[in-house]
C-alpha cells in the first residue's frame, strides 16, 4: 500500500499525468464487467478506510505493475459511493 501512495504522491512522476488531472488529485478506472468509468481523486483518499479497501482489492486482483491509470475491479456506482462518504 505505501508504495502505491508513493508513486500517487504529488512529488512523484509529474511527466506522467494527464493534462486533465487537477493538481491534488489522480485518475482512478472503475472497471466492473464490461461497465468503465474514469473518476478524479483527491488524494486525501489515499487515507481513507473504505478507498484502501478497494486499493487492496486492486492489488489482489490486479497487482501493483498498473502501467498508467489505476484501476481497481468494481463497478462504478460502488467507486461513487465511497467518494461520496
């Protein structure tokens, strides 16, 4: 989990980011079945318990070698309403 914090930190591979990514947040893919959806994170969900759970579910499905956008395996209602708590 820290080193995906790491690499999600704001000193860390400014080259890599999207022009359409606002400074304090990072792109996060939903990806549930054949339903995908981009969302905008702050990263001050980097420390909350419920977006960590679905960081871990991403390392355990998908592992940490994710070339580009994150992307963590659920549907994108359920990225939603963890971003809105």
């Amino acid at each position: 989990m820290k080193r995906l914090q790491r690499r999600l930190s704001p000193t860390s591979a400014k080259k890599q980011v999207p022009g359409d990514v606002k400074a304090g947040h990072f792109a996060v893919h939903a990806i549930g079945g054949s339903v995908h959806r981009r969302f905008m994170v702050e990263l001050s969900y980097l420390t909350r318990p419920d977006f960590l759970k679905l960081l871990e579910r991403a390392e355990a499905e998908l592992g940490f070698d994710q070339a580009g956008v994150l992307a963590v395996p659920c549907h994108p209602d359920e990225l939603q309403k963890v971003l809105r708590r």
